[in-house]
C-alpha cells in the first residue's frame, strides 16, 4: 500500500495531461484547444480519482475506477457545454445530431458488464477475500532450480537461497474475476447465451495467438534474467549511476513496457532489477512507474492485443514513427524533473520500509 501511494501522488501530475495529448495526437492543436473545456474535465476526473483510490483505497482500481468518473463526468458535463464543431476524420462523413434510439433500462444494461468487472476486481483486490481464495490453488517447488541459486551481497544483507516456487493461485487471482464477470455477463447480454460466448472465447483465442505466445516467452525470459541474476547486475549497474540515476529511471520503465507490451509483463521482466537498483540506491519506484505510463500509451499504437482483434497490426508503422519523437523528448522531461527533485527523506524512509516487508 505504500508504494501504491507513493506513486499515486506523482502519476496524477502526468495523467491529468494524457487527454490533451490523445486530443494533439489525433487532431492537432487548433481542434484540440476547440474541446479544452471537456479535456480538462476528463484530465481532472481521471488524475484525481487515480490519486484518491491509489492513496485510500488500493492498486487494483485506480485506472478502472478513474476511467469510469471519466465517463460520468464528461457526459454531465457534455449536457450543459457542446463544442463549436464536430471533428470528423478525413474518411468519415459528417452526421447530423445524433439521437439515442434506446431506452434507459438497455443503456444501463450495456454498461453492466463493464460495472460487473469492476466490482469483481476490486472485490478480488481486498485482503480479507483473498484470504478465503488463496486455499483454491496449488504449489510446489520446481524440480532443479528451487534453492539452487544463492542471492549474495549486494543484493541482500547474507548469503540466501533463491527459491522457485511454481504457484497456481487460480482461486486469488485477477484473471479469476475477470472470467467470473464474463461468465455473468452471458446472463446480462441479451440474445447471446452460452454457445455464441464458447464460440467468441476461442475465435478470440485464436486471434490473440501471437500475443498469449510473446507474453509466455516474456514471462519464461523474466525468469531467466532472475534467476541468471542478470537483473541483478543491471540493477546494480544502474544504481552505479548515483546522482543520475533520477534521470535514467523513468526511461527503463518506458523502455520495459515499450519492449513487452504492457506495464505487467514489464514488471515481470524487470520488476527484480528494478527492486534491486532501489535497495541499492534507496530511491523510491516513482520515476520506473511514470515511464511505464507512456511507455504503455505508445505500445498502444504499436502491437497491442487491440490492433490484433481488430486487424490493425500492420497499419500502426506510421503512427509510431510519428509518436516515438514526442515520447523521447516526455521521458528527457521526466528525467530532467526527478533529476531536480530528488525524494525527501520522509519518502525514502517509508521506500525503505516498504522494501524491507518485501
């Protein structure tokens, strides 16, 4: 929890910006200063509802619940302020007003799967139902690697075993829910039962065949680098860069998620080297956290699961040349800002704390 909120007091800063950037992005300035009204009201909602749950609540709902005040927010605001103009794309034909065509009661019942992952992912984040799940598993130490590899000095106080333990914790974890709320939404969604949902999952399956299979190589590769102790030796070596080491941090947690596709498969493979260059260096985990951050806006555009579903894959070349540029020149800033202010004292006790129970 206190990594949790160390890093949601500095995450809001940049995420109350991601709005106006999309808005550049796809429009440019001129359009974009058109809609600065419902831009800030959506940069306000997001970074301020990331800022309370990830200081009060937990780690587990920041972006889902900020995501949906977003929406909340922006479309009361929408009914009292309309912008002077509609952008359309340069292929899209222009509409009149739209209306809606359903009734209360459908458009609620269209959110409710979205409202069922919620709660059933933060239900999943608490500690007391953890608790119940995590009996609902297995595990068991693997054949000729557990306890084999010795973490030594610096990286630990006293010669200690590095044990590999192989835990299937199906009961605890996230993708449980998620699986429980597809299965409850099958009841919700009209006309759609569980034959056309059994038909979906593996039509998705198979689309999504060559990301399961890179995140399964990245995960076997985090493993490696581990127990190898190569994220250790760089951990170590990025810690070596002291009073610059403010300034580097944030572009490895951009590079991490640039390189695996999300800001989990970047923890799993440098989640070690970085816990490590911290108890070397004692500086809080802030600066790999907001790199992460854009680094998961410009692997968006690039080969997320998102472009595999929609065949888009091949077609994103452009845009990521054209983002690349601007992403380089927010992690120089990045580093410029944590180079400036490094963390008080009062925070890098509290990282001390915090690592010390890990």
């Amino acid at each position: 929890m206190t990594i949790s909120q160390i890093v949601g007091r500095q995450l809001p800063f940049l995420s109350v910006l991601v709005p106006l950037w999309l808005c550049v992005t796809m429009s440019g300035w001129k359009r974009s200063l058109e809609v600065l009204p419902a831009v800030i009201v959506a940069g306000v909602c997001f970074a301020g509802t990331q800022f309370v749950v990830s200081n009060f609540v937990g780690p587990y709902l920041p972006d889902v619940l900020s995501a949906v005040v977003t929406i909340i927010g922006l479309g009361f605001f929408l009914r009292v302020w309309k912008p002077s103009a509609v952008f359309h794309f340069e292929d899209e034909k222009a509409t009149g007003p739209v209306t809606c065509l359903y009734t209360p009661w459908q458009v609620v019942r269209a959110w409710l799967p979205y409202v069922i992952l919620a709660v059933a992912v933060f239900l999943w984040g608490l500690d007391s139902i953890k608790q119940i799940l995590n009996p609902i598993g297995f595990k068991f130490a693997w054949p000729g690697l557990n306890n084999l590899v010795v973490k030594t000095a610096p990286i630990v106080a006293k010669d200690t075993p590095y044990g590999a333990t192989f835990l299937f914790n199906f009961g605890s974890a996230a993708g449980t829910a998620i699986l429980l709320s597809g299965i409850l939404s099958i009841f919700i969604i009209p006309n759609y039962g569980f034959g056309r949902a059994i038909v979906c999952f593996f039509k998705t399956t198979y689309q999504l065949r060559f990301p399961i299979l890179t995140i399964a190589m990245i995960l076997g590769l985090a493993y490696i680098m581990n127990y190898s102790g190569m994220s250790a030796s760089m951990g170590l070596a990025l810690a070596g860069t002291g009073a610059l080491f403010p300034f580097f941090a944030p572009i490895l947690g951009w590079l991490g998620v640039f390189l695996t596709g999300s800001d989990t498969s970047s923890n799993a493979l440098f989640g070690s080297l970085q816990r490590d260059d911290r108890r070397a260096d004692r500086r809080q985990p802030g600066p790999h956290r907001r790199g992460e951050l854009f680094g998961w806006r410009l692997r968006k555009d690039d080969f997320s699961p998102e472009h595999f579903r929609c065949n888009r894959s091949q077609r994103s070349g452009g845009r990521r040349r054209q983002h690349l540029p601007v992403h380089s020149c927010t992690q120089c800033r990045n580093g410029a800002l944590h180079l400036r202010f490094d963390p008080a004292p009062g925070i890098r006790s509290e990282m001390d704390a915090a690592l010390s129970r890990t």
